[in-house]
C-alpha cells in the first residue's frame, strides 16, 4: 500500500468548533471577547463580564426565540458580519428546549 503523502499548505479552512468547559466564574463568557467578529445567542442573565464591548447578542428566553435565531443565522444577509457565533451558557439553552419538550411530550414513564 503506498502511502498519500500531502501537504499543510493544502489543508482547507472550514473554521473551528470549540466548546469551552468550565466552573462557575471561570471566564468562559469572558473568553467570547477574544472570538472575532462575534455574535452572542445568551441564554443567561450574565454578559456583565461583556458590559460595554458592543459585541452583538440575541436574548433566548424560549423555544421560539433560539428557532427565529436559528433561522436567521442560517438565512439572514446580516450574519456575514460575523466569524463566530457564541453559545453562553449551551447548558441554559438546553435548558429551554428540554422546558418545551416537557410541556409537549409525555413522559412514558409516568402512567396516566
């Protein structure tokens, strides 16, 4: 079997995908300042360590929220002013989408 020698200087750039874990106050919202050209979906009441940046952020409070935001993401000319999207927290906006699903989805471990 031969082997497929290549180069780095042909490695195409398809952006990068980071997940930032960590306690409490660790500075992960803080961090979302060092993203270029960011846009923030907040699912939390914190940005106060963002206060006075002028980065960008939709306000998701439910289901209906983070699809619009989605959708204008995805569709809206307006996004090709940004290189990064942050998610602050991911966990809150678990949190939103797990609250829909509840009102709407029964849980078959309960009976009745």
């Amino acid at each position: 079997m031969a082997i497929n020698l290549r180069n780095t200087n042909d490695v195409s750039v398809n952006g990068v995908k980071v997940l930032v874990y960590g306690q409490a106050g660790a500075g992960k919202t803080h961090l979302i300042r060092t993203l270029p050209r960011p846009v923030i979906l907040s699912a939390e009441g914190g940005l106060l360590s963002l206060q006075g940046t002028g980065i960008p952020y939709v306000e998701i409070s439910n289901l209906a929220t983070l699809t619009e935001a989605y959708k204008w993401l995805m569709d809206s000319s307006e996004t090709k002013d940004f290189d990064a999207v942050a998610l602050d927290s991911i966990s809150e906006i678990a949190e939103v989408v797990l609250s829909s699903e509840k009102k709407t989805a029964k849980d078959p471990r309960q009976n009745g």
